[in-house]
C-alpha cells in the first residue's frame, strides 16, 4: 500500500514548542501528548492525565548504542507515571489516550501486549520491560477498534520523532551472507489478528549501497533517520588508532550482545540491522578507521551517498 495523506494537528497547550505537544489526526479519535520530564507537572493538571492510557517512556545512556524504551498501560496515567520516577533513564513520556475517552483497561492491555511485541521485533530501541505484557481476551470487533489505534499511534509517533514501530528491514539479502535479511513486516508477524484495512502503509525499498574493503564487505540504505547497516554485513575485526570513541564502544556493545559474531579471525558479521545517525558512523564501524560515509558508500552504480542525497 503507498502511504496516503494525512492532516495531523500539532497543539502547544504552553506555548513552548520543546514543552508538551498534544499531536491527533484530524480524522480520528486518537491523541498522543509528548511530555518532556522536567514538564511532567504540566501534564499531571490535565483533564486528561486521569484517562486510561498507554505509555511510553524514552531515554538514553551513555552506554547504549540504542535509545531506550519502556512500554505501559494504565487506568490512571498521573498514578502510574508517578510511580516511574524511580526510572532514571527516561527523558520523554508519550502518552495515548482517546479524544472521546471511550478507550478502556481491555483496549490498553491489548496494544501494550502488542506495541511490546512489535517494537521487540523492530529493533530500534533497547526494551526495559521485563513482559511482554498481559493480552486479554478481546472479541473481533474489539481487536479491529485496537488495530485502528494502533495504526494511528503508530503515525502520531513517527510524527513526534519516535519510530518505535517503522521496520529496518528490506525485502532483499546479501549475497555474500548465508543468514537471511528479515523480510517481515514487523506489524504483521504478531501472532493477533490485523484487520485488512488497518495495515500501515509500507515503504518503498530503498536503493542499497555496499561498502567493501580488505575483511570487510558491507551494505546498506538511507532514509530519515540514518544510515542502516544491513544483517549479514562483514565487519572489519581490526581497529585503527583514528577510529573514535564511540566505534570502540559500540562494538563492544554489539559483540556482547551476539550482535556482532566472529566468522574468522579477521571479520565479524552483523546479525541484525544497526541505525546509525550519520553515513560516516555506519562506514566507520565497518572500517575499523575514520572515514567519510558520504563517498565511501556507494549504489550498484558506483555513486556515492553524496553524489545522490546532497
């Protein structure tokens, strides 16, 4: 399906563009409000922060090559949110909740269950629940009022910046790897019936660059939030004294999260996609060395990054 469009209406209810946003699509019942944490108190005197509610708390670390994320649901968004002060990582809340406050603890339970299980499978956040969530019973006509949230939830958060529930994956693979790219969408995987019309709209694939060099050969694509580094890539075991900090660090992270697996003993290969911010990070982890994505990685005809997006 190619993606239609939409109206969506952002409010600063402050005034303050980096204060809460209330965002809703102008022709449905959901709204999601992202609050930054030092103005959580503006949001706890809404009307709306004793809805029922879903939740997700954002946040980094030093040592996380991803951000990190921790889903809930509640029938009291200012209690429970209250509760999580004792979470030191989250920066950001982002809260759904109906316009019409028709959602109930069944609707709530049954997208908690599933925004778990899909952002799990997307991989593009680090998960701190330690569930997968409770998924209720939920009769057909239910679970199709839920897959029409989810839909909605998952626009309005792509809006605000937060991708939680885009796939990295590309129906393709890598021809020098004998582990498969994942080809399946995300959303679509979960074992909960998705009613027809509710399908997110996909992507089209993107065009593919390859970076090759001695023990490492590599393969990728960019798009709005990065440069991603396709599974079944060969990264380069050696590393020079000109490779930063944060290329040490991250691959550290990644082999002792068997993200990253020795073939032999001059190359590692990815076993999962890994987002990076900038072409030269992604070509940098590759290389082992400094190096400048933007001409480094290159289509199937010999074009840079550069040549094409700048």
């Amino acid at each position: 399906m190619i993606p239609s469009a939409k109206t969506i209406q952002i409010y600063l209810p402050k005034g303050n563009p980096r204060g809460l946003r209330l965002a809703e699509m102008t022709t449905r019942t959901v709204r999601l409000i992202e609050i930054p944490r030092i103005h959580i108190d503006d949001f706890f005197v809404m009307p709306e922060a004793n809805q029922v509610g879903l939740y997700f708390l954002v946040g980094d670390t030093d040592g996380a090559a991803k951000p990190l994320l921790y889903v809930g649901q509640t029938g009291d968004l200012k209690r429970r949110l209250n509760q999580h002060g004792d979470k030191d990582f989250w920066t950001r809340a982002f809260v759904m909740l109906s316009t019409n406050n028709t959602m109930t603890q069944t609707h709530a339970l049954y997208m908690e269950h599933k925004a778990i299980a899909t952002a799990t499978e997307v991989g593009r956040y680090e998960i701190q629940n330690g569930n997968n969530g409770n998924l209720p019973h939920t009769p057909d006509p239910l679970k199709a009022d839920c897959e029409e949230l989810f839909y909605t939830l998952d626009v309005l958060l792509s809006t605000l910046g937060q991708p939680v529930f885009e796939s990295l994956s590309i129906n393709n693979s890598i021809a020098h790897s004998d582990m498969p790219l994942p080809i399946t969408d995300a959303k679509n995987s979960l074992n909960i019936e998705t009613a027809p019309t509710q399908v997110s709209p996909t992507k089209p694939e993107p065009m593919l660059f390859y970076y090759k060099l001695k023990d490492g050969d590599a393969q990728g694509y960019y798009d709005d939030d990065g440069f991603v580094v396709l599974a079944g890539s060969l990264i380069r075991q050696k590393q020079t004294p000109s490779s930063s900090p944060f290329t040490t660090k991250l691959k550290e992270s990644l082999l002792s999260s068997g993200k990253l697996i020795a073939v032999n003993d001059k190359s590692y290969k990815l076993t999962e996609n890994q987002l990076f911010k900038t072409p030269s990070g992604a070509s940098q982890l590759v290389a082992g060395r400094s190096t400048n994505g933007w001409i480094e990685w290159k289509n199937a005809k010999g074009q840079t990054l550069n040549s094409i997006y700048r």
